[in-house]
C-alpha cells in the first residue's frame, strides 16, 4: 500500500477515457495529478483525417472535465497553448519541473512506438515509472499468449470460441446459442437501396466540441478530409445514446447486410461505435451484453447478435493480441515483397473505378468505411497491385477515426495484405470484380466493365487478380485454399494468360 504522503504523476492518454482505467483506480484522489496532454507529435506522426483529431480532443477535455468533477487534479496541456507539448516526454519535463513526483504510472499504450517512449523514463527521470496492463480488453497478454503457445496457425474462430466460454455470451451451458458457433454464412447478403435505411446516432456540437473544431481549422487547414458537418459522440452518455439507438435501429439488420455496399450509404445497418469503443467511450462487454440482451428479448435475430459479438469479443480481442504477440516489426512485414507507392487517388478519391472513388471519397467526408469495404475495396486492390502494405498500414492509421495501431495494423499487415506470410489469414483476400459486383452496386455505372476481363475498358481488379497469383505463384502456390485457382490458371492457354498480365501492366503503368 502507498504511503499517504506519496504523490503519483498519472499519464491518461486520448484513447484511454474511461473511469475505470487501471491507473485511475490505483491512485487516490488527493495522491495523483492527473496529467492529459494533447502532444504535437500525435497529430502529426501520420497525417489523421481532421475529424479524428476533433473527436479524440474533444473527448479529452470533456473527460478532463468529468475527473474534476470528482475531485481529480487534473493537469491539461492544450495543443493551442502558447507552448504546446511536443510529446508525452515534454508534458513529463513540465510536470516534474513543477514539483517532485515519487512515481509516473501509465496504462499500457496501444502501440508500441509509445511503450518503448515510457520504458525510458525512468531512467531519463530517476522516477519509477509504472505501466499497467490495459484491463479494459478482455483477454490479458498473458491469456492471448497462452492459447497461441504451440499453435501453427492462430485462427480467429478457435479464439472466439474459447471468449464465447469465458464471457458466455451467447452460450446454453457449455453449448453455443442456437447449436452454432458463428451464423456467417447467413450474413453475406446484398442491399438493396431503401429510404427508411437507418442512420448512426447524431450529436450535436457543444460549446467544448465548437472550439475544437474551430481549432483544428486552424490548425490544420490542409489536414486530410471534412472536418465538418461533425456529429460524433464526445462524451460517455451520448456514445451510451449511441449505442442504444444502433440496437433499436440497425441492429437487427447488421447480421444479413453486413458486407454489403451500395453507393451513397456510408453506414447502412453498421453500429459506428467502435471510435467509442477504441478511445474509452465505451466498454466493450457492456456492449457485447446489451446486444446479447436485445437478442434474449426477442428484438434482433440470432445472426445478427452473433454476428456483432464476434467483431468485438473475436476479432477486437484476437488482432490486439496478435499485435503485442508479434512485437514493434509487425509493422514493416512483407511476405510478398510489395513496393509501388500508394497511389494518389488512396487521398483525393480521383479515379474512374467506381468502387475506389465512393469509398475514399467517403472516407474524406466521414472518416469512416465499413470493414468490407475496407478489405475487399481499398484493402484488396492494394494487395493485387503490389502496394507496399507499410504504406498501406499508415494510410488506413491516418484516415479512419477508430484506427488505432494494436487494432489497425493486423487487420491492414496480417489480413487484408497477407504481408505476415499468413500468420493471420489463411489466404490472401485476392479477388476479382466479380465480388465487388455482388456485393454491391458500384459496377453498375463505372467506366470500366466489370464482365470484361481484359482490354482497355475491363475492370482493373479482374487483370491484376490473375497478375498478383501469378507474380507470387512461388510463395503461394503451395497454399491449399489456392489450389483450384491455380489449376484454372495453369488450365488457361499462353496468349489469355499474357492478356491478363498486358492488361495488367497498362492499369500498374497507369497509377
């Protein structure tokens, strides 16, 4: 037990805003300064979309705001001070110039660039400095290690299994719900357009959010993407408002429809929460419980209630580990050997593929994509035109307001660009225009022809699908999952296949 005269400095981060933190409930009120700091260097270490840094401000101070309220010193560093923090180091100096602290505790970060920035405190400091494991996850590093040991393959759906048992959500004794584990096979549905389609929870801007956004206007006149219209939850009862207005709206439809894409409709029936999620907002097995509640009433079915579960007891859980699991060079893997640049369009939306140009141009307006069109639109076209995944990881990390790097970069190294060799994924999610034609209806108008394979006016994704197995056929051939499509490759004569790679060439020569 602490010693009654001792005074803690404790580090809360942007995306640590919860009262529950495990920093926050090991220090007393009268013992701790509470020290938040809205750093130089977390702005500008990638180029984030503007309402990002609005939403991850503004949710800072009106956290700072709720821990005074309870009696919490709070020390607050402004990025519009006239010295601004260039980084946690920084605000650290300050505080320990001010007076003496007998200990710097800190959760856990959610990357490691910064981890390895507070390992060396204490010795830059002469301080002790405490990191605490981030218990808002459900699944300690030490959990997620111990079902990994000795694994060859590190599949996702074993893992769900074992959080399903120890959550038991969604669980009859120690059977799954409904006499099956996972209902994907029901939820891959296309969308039709529909005037009663649902809409994410609005919130309208305070006074604390106006002057934010007024600042990063300032700030950042040439950051990427619309800062405005913005109506993103900043506090935790309106993301709770949020999360209930998902369940009475859109939950129900999420399980069927939820890869589905049609142009003009950036959420369909998705929940947009998990920005909340990821910053503190909101607690993800308080989430996971109102939906399983929802289901047990009857109001959503089966599906569906699965379906969201497994994104955030699976999948959240599962790629958080697989993060600190592989340590700071996941980030530079590259199985495949990729490395064109990122194309421009990735940033102004320019370009005649109609997929790509709704998407990115999305995202410039909301920050936001859904998982789909994530992976099987910007994800998979990046993988078979031989993008460098790197450059890949940091422009999903800038553009999107729930990226942070434990939850985006194996989703972006391991999933969508199979650069971890397929430590994550079983294959490589290659795929032509076919996919994107069923699942959607941006082929319907697009320049290029979608039933065409090759030539001038065929889609794009249907040449470089065929190129991309054939450039890395010595690393995946030997996949078994790609083993008919080989044999359809190698069934193809000489002159159809030097099509697909001329076609090819031309749409590579063109970016």
């Amino acid at each position: 037990m602490k010693a009654p005269d001792m005074t803690d400095l404790v580090l809360v981060l942007g995306d640590q805003l919860s009262p529950g933190l495990p920093s926050l409930r090991q220090t007393r009120p009268e013992a701790a300064d509470i020290l938040m700091v809205e750093a130089l260097s977390e702005s500008r270490y990638v180029w984030h979309h503007r309402k990002k840094t609005a939403l991850i401000l503004s949710a800072m101070r009106h956290f700072a705001a709720e821990l005074e309220a309870t009696d919490r010193r709070v020390i607050y560093h402004r990025l519009d001070q006239d010295e601004p923090c260039r980084d946690f180091t920084d605000a650290v100096t300050r505080a320990l110039a001010r007076r003496d602290y007998d200990r710097i505790i800190v959760t856990e970060p959610g990357e490691w660039r910064l981890r390895t920035e507070f390992e060396s405190w204490q010795a830059r400091f002469g301080v002790p400095v405490v990191i605490l494991e981030d218990d808002r996850f459900l699944c300690s590093h030490g959990r997620f290690n111990a079902w990994a040991e000795g694994r060859k393959q590190l599949r996702m759906e074993y893992f769900y299994r074992e959080m399903r048992r120890e959550t038991g959500l969604l669980m009859e004794g120690d059977k799954p719900a409904g006499g099956q584990w996972n209902y994907d096979a029901d939820n891959r549905k296309p969308a039709a357009g529909d005037l009663f389609m649902p809409r994410p929870h609005h919130v309208e801007p305070d006074a604390i959010t106006r002057d934010v956004l007024d600042m990063v206007a300032a700030h950042f006149p040439d950051g990427f993407g619309d800062l405005e219209p913005f109506c993103f939850a900043v506090t935790r009862r309106d993301a709770e408002a949020a999360l209930e207005h998902f369940i009475a709206t859109a939950l129900a439809g999420f399980g069927p429809y939820q890869d589905a894409m049609l142009k003009g409709e950036a959420f369909l029936y998705h929940s947009v929460l998990s920005a909340y999620i990821n910053i503190g907002l909101l607690d993800p097995l308080t989430v996971c419980r109102r939906v399983e509640a929802a289901w047990q009433a009857g109001d959503v079915p089966l599906n569906s209630a699965e379906g969201y579960i497994r994104q955030i007891i699976g999948w959240r859980e599962y790629v958080r580990g697989i993060y600190w699991r592989e340590g700071p060079d996941y980030v530079r893997r590259n199985a495949l050997n990729a490395t064109r640049p990122l194309p421009a369009f990735y940033w102004s939306g320019e370009t005649d593929m109609a997929c790509l140009a709704d998407t990115v141009r999305q995202t410039r307006r909301e920050a936001y994509a859904h998982h789909i069109q994530r992976l099987m639109v910007t994800g998979t076209f990046a993988l078979i035109a031989g993008i460098d995944p790197h450059a890949l990881h940091e422009w999903y990390l800038a553009v999107y307001v729930d990226a942070f790097e434990w939850v985006e970069a194996p989703n972006t190294i391991g999933m969508s660009q199979f650069a971890d060799g397929g430590l994550l994924g079983s294959k490589p999610y290659a795929a032509s225009g076919a996919y994107i034609d069923r699942m959607s209806d941006y082929c319907g108008d697009c320049r290029y022809k979608v039933k065409d394979k090759t030539g001038p006016d065929s889609c794009p994704f249907n040449s470089l699908y065929w190129d991309f197995l054939d450039r890395n056929a010595d690393t995946l051939r030997g996949n078994p999952r790609l083993g008919p499509v080989y044999r359809n490759w190698d069934r193809m004569d000489e002159g159809k296949r030097q099509a697909y790679r001329d076609r090819a060439r031309d749409v590579i020569d063109a970016l």
